[in-house]
C-alpha cells in the first residue's frame, strides 16, 4: 500500500538518492527507492485503551535512506540499500528492548509486486537514554532482463505495521 500521500510527495520529500557510473553495456541506472509515508515511522504504545504520550513504549522513523547498485552482465541487479533509523524509549517502556521490523519490496513498471523481505530487529537503550540512531544495510537481487536497467522498478520501504499501528499512522488513533 502506497498510501494516501501519493508517489509525488513521496518522491519530492523522501527520494534521497540513487547512483550512476558504467556499467555493462553503458551507464547504471539503479530503480529508484522510495519510503513510503504512511509506514515511514511506528509507534508502540502499552497495552490498554491509552494512545496519548504518557502510553508510548517505543517509537521510530525512517530518517535517510541511502543505496547503491550493480549489474552483473547477465541480467541481474544488485542493490544495497542502507536505512538510518531513529528510535526513542517513551515514558511507558517497561523494558530496555524495542523491537521493529522493515520491509523492503520492489515493485516493476506497473507497480506489481515482485518481491518483499521482513527485516526484524532489536534496539537496547543502554541506561538512561531515550533516543538512538542507527543504520540497518539491506540488499536484494533482482532479474532484469539483459537489455533493461533497473530504472523501471521501484523499491519501497517502510516499517512493517499492525493494522492498529498503520491506523495511527493515517491519523485514525
């Protein structure tokens, strides 16, 4: 789901980079990657009917995302993508462990589907801190024919929500 954002906003704020030089048969064009808005951040909140501040156990957001790509010469790409995330500890965490999972889907010319992997991960807040950055690296290999270029695909981005959490993202609490 790409949201109710729409790729053009999407493409304006979040679009942050994608790579060049030679390649196999002329210039590397690597897919363009996109977070999408409405999985761009997640928030977690203690059990119970409580959804202000002081019920906020974890929280995080996509803060940049960066990537590379290469072809093979047989018609592979491979693309890393690496995703700086910030995470805080709010005032209803009852332990020094978050944990959060990302997506990662590319989608080709038509926006169909054509793969997705679930990155589950840990953040430990050390101590008395309440807020941490981090980078998490990704990477996927996709077929793209000899005579294409990954320009025509897309990955997506965003963190991988409960439909809950997904309602408070699009403001519905």
């Amino acid at each position: 789901m790409i949201g109710r954002h729409g790729l053009a906003g999407l493409a304006a704020a979040l679009l942050l980079g994608s790579c060049g030089g030679e390649g196999v048969g002329g210039p590397v064009v690597c897919p363009a990657v996109l977070v999408v808005a409405d999985a761009a951040t997640v928030t977690e909140y203690r059990d119970g009917p409580g959804r202000d501040l002081t019920d906020v156990r974890f929280s995080a957001g996509v803060a940049d995302v960066n990537w590379a790509c290469e072809y093979d010469g047989e018609g592979h790409v491979d693309v890393e993508i690496a995703i700086d995330l910030v995470a805080s500890r709010g005032p209803a965490a009852d332990a020094p462990t978050a944990r959060f999972a990302y997506f990662v889907v590319l989608a080709d010319q038509t926006r169909a589907i054509r793969a997705k992997k679930v990155f589950p991960f840990e953040i430990t807040f050390e101590g008395n801190v309440a807020s941490v950055g981090f980078r998490r690296v990704a990477g996927t290999t996709f077929y793209v024919g000899e005579e294409t270029t990954g320009s025509g695909y897309t990955i997506f981005i965003g963190f991988q929500l409960t439909r809950d959490q997904y309602r408070h993202n699009l403001g519905g609490g």
